[in-house]
C-alpha cells in the first residue's frame, strides 16, 4: 500500500514539476516531398520543342494530388490524383516526372507563369504542400536564323564591310529566360561552341575567333563556310535545332593604298577664263603657254576653269590630292585657285608640293561638290625677263590621287 502511494505520489509530482506536454510535441511529422522542375518551359506549336511540360515528385506518401493554378488569377486551372503506377514511381530514387501539357491541363495553355502544386498525404502523417514553377510561352514554331551577310571578314578593322556574322533569333522573353538556348557554328573542317544565348541581344554573333563571351579576343580566324545551329535544352537533354543557310568566314583584310587616276590638261579644261598677252594653244592634249607682254604684270596671264572627278574607291573622309603636272621655267610660274561647293573662289596659298615639274594641291573633303567632283582654276604667269622671247610654259596632266583599300585575300 506505501508502495502503491509512493508511485501515485511521484506521478503528480512529475506532472506539477514538468507541467502539460506541448501540443506541437503532439502534431504528426510532415510527408515527406519533393516537388521540382528542370524542365519548366511549355511552347506547344509543333515544332518539336518543348512541347511538354515536366514535373519531379519524390515521395514516401501512399497517395499525392496536383493542382495547377496561373499566377495572377482566381481558380485551378487542372487538377488530378497521381496514379498507382506514379506514386510508385515518386517512392524511388529519381520520383516521378509528371508531364504539363494540354493533355494533362485538358486543354492549351495561355501565355504565363503557372504554379503547379503537389500535396502528398500518408497515414499517421501531416499533408505536405510543395510546388514549383511552369512557364507557359505560345512563341511560333522555331526557324533557322538567317544570317545578316553572306561573307563576314573578322581580320578586317575598316568601316564598309561585315566583321562578325549576325542572326537575328527572334526568341521571346520566356524562352529565353527558361528555354536554355544555346548555338553552335559548324564548318567545313571545324566546329565552335555551343555557347548560351544572351537574352539581353536580339542578335547571335560570332566575329570567327574564340568565344561570345570573351569578345572573341582569343584565338585564329579559321576561314571556311559554316551554318549556325541552335540547341535547345529539352527533357534534361541537348537537342538539335534548326539549321541557318550558309555563310563564309573570308580571312581577308584591307590596308591602305593609293591610286591616282590622271587625264590630260585640255581634257579636264571647262572654258579659258583669262588670257591676258599671252598665247596659249592646244598640243596632245597639253596647254602651251607663251608669254607676249613686254611690261611687267601682276595678274596671271592665262587663267582656265578645269573639273576632275574624285575616284569612287575613295576611301570616305581622307583627303584628296590634284597633281598637275607640266613644265615651267620657274615654281612660281603655276598657281590655282578653288572653286567651293557655293561657288566661291578662294586662292590657294599652300601647296602639298611645287616645283618645275609638278604642282599638288590638298583638297580637304569640305571642298569637294556634292556630284563627286572638284573644280578650280590653273594660273599661268611668267618671272622671266620681260620681252624674253622664252618665257614659255606647259601643263601636260592634271590627275587625282586619293586613299584606297587594298585588299590582301588570305583565304
């Protein structure tokens, strides 16, 4: 009987000393889930991409329900029990890949983000909610990007020709951003890539040499025909996509060059403005002059209009240069004077080079007329001796000289 009291004894004296068991030491253990997604893109067009959807659901629950609801509304969109056969699945190592598509949502999808939501229950446990996200896009079916040029020169540095192959992708921001896209270029002896596409560059680019992602600053240009191809990652794989039209990497460069394009005298004479005690006559194309004055004059004797045409292979922006060409007894026997786009003459006091034999006069693109040409006039005087029965001169040539590309073709 003591014996009997002593155990009730300490049983209400445990109970006052250690108070009322807890009610969440009392709550059932959660189920255990795992709800994720490494394929959560859906672009049912067709095409073969993404056409589906998939979910993982790993669980030791004996029964799961999924429910799928789109972000930003009201309603469920599908619902449906895991089957037997998916619950069996989730209990081992890799869980069950649950498709979402229209099949299973009965029906397509519109654009936008969706939660898919599992809830798994097992006896003598607390339900479990996990969920992950489904990206819907209804982008058109995935075509062959088509390059911007035919031939694209990566060893070149000036302006007028393409130096790194572009394509426009045309992938929306969905795709992009959960489609992980990628593209490669394949050639005729070698291949590049893949490399992941820059969702910030509606462009693909490839300059020929190393990667995207480096500016292409390592490596050779290796000349050849290529295609672009894109890679899509689909069902945790690689998959081939489509296929651009060919294109050329040349491996050729420009330097500069330079080219004088050269006429006759008379060829390139408009009108005689001034002849002032002086004879001047034509001969194979060259104007003669002969100076007939016996007091000294500070005028020109002989002053003709001339109009050359400025070579089209100029390269834009650099100077241009007229060389004339002839014989005179003195340097200072030539000069010239330009005509400007508006019309106004100016003289010119500073030459690129004047001697005997030749006069080159700078020409600044401000001064060439919008039709490509450049007009001015040749002067002619004499500073011999006045009645000297010599005092001649001749302008054989006028030409033009200006800056070109020359191209050095490595392929």
């Amino acid at each position: 009987m003591r014996r009997i009291l002593t155990l009730l004894c300490a049983a209400a004296l445990g109970v006052s000393v250690l108070g009322g068991v807890p009610a969440a030491a009392l709550a059932l253990e959660p189920t255990a889930l795992t709800v994720t997604s490494d394929d959560p893109l859906l672009n049912e067009n067709g095409d073969g991409f993404w056409e589906s959807a998939t979910v993982s659901v790993l669980t030791a629950a004996g029964a799961a329900r999924w429910v799928l609801t789109k972000d930003g509304q009201d309603g469920t969109v599908a619902e449906a029990d895991l089957t037997t056969e998916q619950i069996n699945r989730a209990h081992g190592p890799y869980g069950a890949l649950l498709p979402v598509n229209s099949t299973t949502a009965g029906g397509p999808l519109a654009a936008g983000t969706y939660t898919f939501a599992v809830t798994a229950t097992d006896t003598g446990r607390a339900p479990t909610t996990k969920t992950t996200k489904i990206y819907v896009s209804t982008a058109p079916p995935l075509t062959a990007p088509r390059p911007d040029a035919a031939v694209f020169y990566p060893n070149d540095h000036y302006p007028g020709v393409v130096h790194e192959a572009t394509f426009r992708h045309g992938l929306d921001p969905t795709i992009l951003a959960w489609g992980n896209v990628a593209f490669e270029m394949l050639g005729d002896t070698a291949d590049f890539g893949p490399w992941p596409v820059d969702p910030r560059d509606p462009l693909l680019r490839w300059n020929g040499r190393g990667s995207p992602q480096t500016g292409g600053a390592a490596g050779q240009s290796h000349p050849g025909t290529y295609r672009l191809r894109l890679v899509v990652g689909d069902d945790r794989q690689r998959v081939p996509g489509p296929l651009s039209a060919p294109f050329r990497l040349s491996a050729g460069y420009r330097g500069f060059g330079e080219r004088t394009v050269t006429r006759k005298a008379n060829a390139t004479r408009t009108t005689t403005l001034t002849q002032r005690n002086a004879r001047v006559r034509i001969a194979n194309g060259s104007l003669h002059y002969r100076a007939l004055n016996t007091d000294w004059r500070r005028e020109p004797l002989v002053r003709t209009a001339h109009r050359v045409r400025v070579p089209r292979d100029r390269v834009a922006g650099t100077q241009v240069f007229v060389v004339v060409r002839g014989r005179w007894q003195w340097p200072q026997d030539p000069d010239a004077e330009i005509v400007t786009p508006d019309g106004r003459v100016r003289n010119i006091d500073l030459f690129a080079a004047l001697n005997k034999r030749s006069m080159i006069l700078s020409i600044p693109p401000r001064l060439i007329h919008p039709d490509g040409t450049v007009r001015f006039r040749l002067l002619w005087s004499s500073l011999g001796v006045t009645g000297d029965p010599h005092r001649t001169g001749r302008t054989d040539t006028v030409g033009v000289r200006v800056s070109t590309y020359e191209w050095h073709d490595l392929d």
